[in-house]
C-alpha cells in the first residue's frame, strides 16, 4: 500500500514539475515576443553602425597622407575630412522634401466593418532617398489591435510609398493608424534623420448591437417580467383632465387653443404610470492578466470577454427600453470619468500622495434616444485592471427599493459570489422579487489546457449553484450570436 502512494506521489511530482516547466516556457516565449515587437527610438541626430567604416577610412587617409607626401594622398585627406559634411547635408535636405500623408475611411465604424485606410510617404525633390525608415501604426492581420511596426523603403526623385489596405477590426475600442516617426538616412547609411511626425488618426471600433441567443434556462435578451414596479415618472400620451392654470405648472403644457376661447390659461394633465427601473453594471476588468501568463489561455481572452460584456449589455438595455416604461441606469468603472476631476483636487491628492482612483460612469437612459447618446460614450469604454468589482457599483445607486440589477460579468469567482450574497442583506426586497440577476459571459472556448478547462467548468457550476440558491437569477451563455441586428446612430 505504501508503495502504490508513493509511487501515485512520485508520478503527481513530476507531472507538477512538467506543468511548471511549460508554464515558464510559455512565459519566456511572452517576454521574448514583447521584446522583439519593442521598437528602439533614435536621438534626432544620430550615427550608424557604418560610422565605424568610415573611421577606419579616415584613420588609413592620414595614415596615407603622412606616408607619401603627396599632391594625391593630401586630396584624398581632404576629401576623407569634407565627405561627412557632404552626407550629413544631403541627409537634411530629407526636412524639405519628404512628406507623409494619413487616410482613414472613417473616424467611428462598426466592429467586423471593413475600413479602408491609406499611409503615404512621399519624395517631393529631385534628390533620392534609398534608404528610409518608417515607423507605421497599422491594424494587425488578426484584427487584435494596431501594431507599431518599422517598414523600411526607397524614394525615388518625385516618387511615393503607399500602403493601402482595408482593416478589419474583431474587438471595439480605440484604435490609431498612421506614421509616428520617420527616419531618413544618407547614401551611405552614416547619418540617420529622426522626423517625428506623430500623425496618427484615430479610430473608435464601436460594439454590435446583438439580439443574443443562448441556450438552455431563460433567453438572456429577455428582460425579466417579474421586476418590481415603481412609480417614477408620467406617460404623456395619456391625458387625464385639463385644468386651469397654477403656478409651477409647465409652459408647454398649456392648451394655447382652448386658452384662447375660454380667455383664461388651461393646462393639460396627464396621467401617473407605473415604470420600472433597472441597472445595468458591466464588468469591464482584465479577469485574465495574471492567467495569460502561464500560457494557459489565448491572448486576447481579456478582449473578448470584454466586447462580450458591453454586447450583452446593450442587448439588455435596447430590450429594456423597448418595452414600456422602463427606466435604465447604467453604471460601470472608467478611468476616463476620473479624468474630470479638477486640477486643483488632482494636485492635492498628488501632494499628500494619494493614488488617483478609478472614476464611475452614471448614466439614466428613458428611450432609445437616451440611449444613442450614451452608445459612443459607453461603446468605445476601457478595460480596467480587474481588482473592482461590479457589484460594489450599487453603492452609487441613490435609490435602493424598486430596483431590478442586472449584473453582467466574464468571470465567475469566489470574491464576486461572495459580496453579492452579502449584499442580499441589503437589497432583501430585490432578492425576494427576484430582481438580482446576474449574466456570465463563460470565456471557456478561450482556454487552451484541457486540464484548466476541465477545472474552470467545474468551478463555474459550483458557483452558478451557489448563487441560485440564494435567490440570484444566474443566465450563463458561451457565444454571442448576430440575429436581426439593426445598426443606426453611431454605430451604422
């Protein structure tokens, strides 16, 4: 018996130092490739590699001259002293004749929309240019993101380089494309010319707007029926009486025609509604850094959680918003909301030390038309670094009683399940109703150990169970599918 443990204990042992050994592998091979893809700037002014060529031609032109004595080895100094100059002038004759010029299709456009876009390099002079380096921001061929990349060229008098091409992007976001900085060079490649130009469109990839189809308990672009009501508001296509009118009363509401016959001011009244309201808070945090570093998951799990998330999210609110009388508000973590913070309050946290925090994005949408002016703000959103949790936004709700939540997240883990069932203490009324839900995007195709799936699919089942048993509405869905979308506004 002792001997079967130990040697179940030997085998454990080594498949531990096995996965160990791949986890570093892939490690190295991460770093490795950030490294490579790093670009090295240069000074404005700056000496090849080739400068020591000519160091070794100037040393044998003296050496030379001091040796004959001549008429032709003093030429030939002199011309070993005088080249340099010649080429470094050359060089900078590059400041008046080259050029670049930058053009995207368009400045927002629909994520798996292709766009097209063209970089130039242009030689305006009569003088060659053979050897010019440009460091270019283009979409990569997966449609990732954009990378900065060093595209080497030869201008011809009068003659141009042009990259032309259409970019298609799977992931929303910010993106530029464009020329950061050109490098020009001399016949001879002693002399290098930095060129900064840092022009740079940007792009904003904007979300789709899905109707999301998933598969088994509940249809996640269906909001739910049981939500508590609560009057919030008037429906003005119901008129109720007309009265005559009181101070604090609203101009618009006077009924100018029967005004004008009964020569006193009549208001039109309308009617009191039942509407509900729902919050929306989006998980926008990188759930996957520290994993992407054992080489167990795809690279961009991070972004496609995250379009998964803002996607799931809009379908839910264009679902909300469609029926009637509800009232959405949307919140979720942006840095670009801390950004507002005056200067003077940014100084002071700077002086005593203090870390600017995250900010929060509140938004109150009553109509698609709410709606449409929240979609660019919200679509083209950052990730943040993950330690925020969505659930600690209902804290910025002001009002507690009558809210349905709804929770979209990437990730399942212990922390999360953990602060929702402690604030079932606070929110007893939304539970009772079933006004807590939560809806999982499962990344689980983005995992590439078989070993590491096996375990997330168990632990997503585990938690799933443990949150609808305390009374969380729970929707999990794997994919996000197109099916009669409509595309308007920004986003067309």
């Amino acid at each position: 018996m002792n001997a079967v443990l130990e040697k179940q204990k030997e085998l454990e042992e080594k498949a531990r130092k096995k996965q160990l050994k791949a986890e570093q592998k892939a490690l190295k091979k991460i770093q490795k490739d950030k490294k490579r893809a790093a670009l090295r700037s240069y000074p404005t002014i700056s000496l090849t590699k080739n400068a020591v060529w000519y160091i070794v031609f100037f040393l044998f032109a003296l050496l030379f001259t001091q040796a004959l004595r001549s008429t032709l080895s003093s030429v030939l100094f002199i011309f070993a002293m005088l080249f340099p100059v010649l080429l470094f002038l050359y060089a900078l004759t590059s400041l008046m004749f080259v050029s670049e010029s930058n053009a995207v299709g368009a400045e927002t456009v629909q994520k798996e929309t292709p766009l097209p876009y063209e970089i130039m390099i242009a030689n305006n002079g009569f003088l060659p240019y053979p050897f010019v380096d440009a460091d270019i921001c283009y979409p990569s061929a997966d449609g990732v993101h954009c990378d900065l990349k060093r595209v080497s060229c030869t201008l011809s008098p009068m003659g141009t380089y042009r990259i032309r091409d259409n970019a298609v992007f799977h992931y929303r976001g910010g993106y530029e494309i464009g020329i950061r900085d050109l490098y020009v060079y001399d016949a001879l490649k002693i002399f290098r010319i930095r060129q900064r130009r840092d022009n740079l469109r940007p792009v904003f990839v904007m979300p789709r707007r899905p109707i999301l189809i998933t598969e088994g308990e509940g249809a996640a672009s269906e909001v739910n029926t049981t939500e508590v009501r609560n009057l919030r508001g008037t429906d003005r296509t119901e008129l109720t009486e007309i009265k005559e009118y009181r101070m604090g009363d609203g101009l618009r509401d006077i009924h100018w025609k029967l005004s004008s016959k009964t020569q006193d001011l009549m208001v039109k009244h309308y009617g009191m509604n039942a509407c509900r309201s729902i919050c929306f808070l989006p998980d926008l945090g990188t759930r996957y850094t520290d994993l992407l570093k054992k080489g167990l998951y795809e690279d961009d799990i991070n972004l496609c959680s995250a379009d998964a998330v803002v996607e799931m999210t809009i379908a839910l609110m264009l679902s909300a918003l469609r029926g009637a009388n509800n009232v959405c508000s949307l919140l979720w973590y942006d840095r670009r909301a801390a950004d507002t913070v005056p200067d003077s309050v940014r100084e002071e946290r700077r002086r005593n030390g203090e870390e600017m925090p995250m900010g929060y994005a509140a938004e109150v949408m009553y109509n698609e038309l709410d709606f449409e002016r929240v979609y660019p703000y919200f679509g083209t959103a950052e990730l943040h670094d993950g330690t925020l949790s969505p659930a600690s936004l209902a804290r910025f709700m002001t009002e507690g009683d009558g809210v349905s939540y709804y929770i979209v997240t990437s990730r399942l883990d212990a922390g999360l399940v953990t602060e929702l069932q402690e604030s079932l203490r606070d929110y007893s009324a939304v539970v009772l109703n079933r006004g807590l839900n939560v809806y999982y995007f499962d990344p689980v195709k983005k995992i590439t150990d078989p070993e590491t799936r096996l375990a997330h699919n168990e632990e997503t089942e585990h938690l799933t169970a443990q949150m609808r048993a305390a009374g969380i509405n729970v929707v999990v869905f794997d994919n996000v599918k197109m099916f009669g979308t409509e595309f308007s506004g920004t986003g067309g």
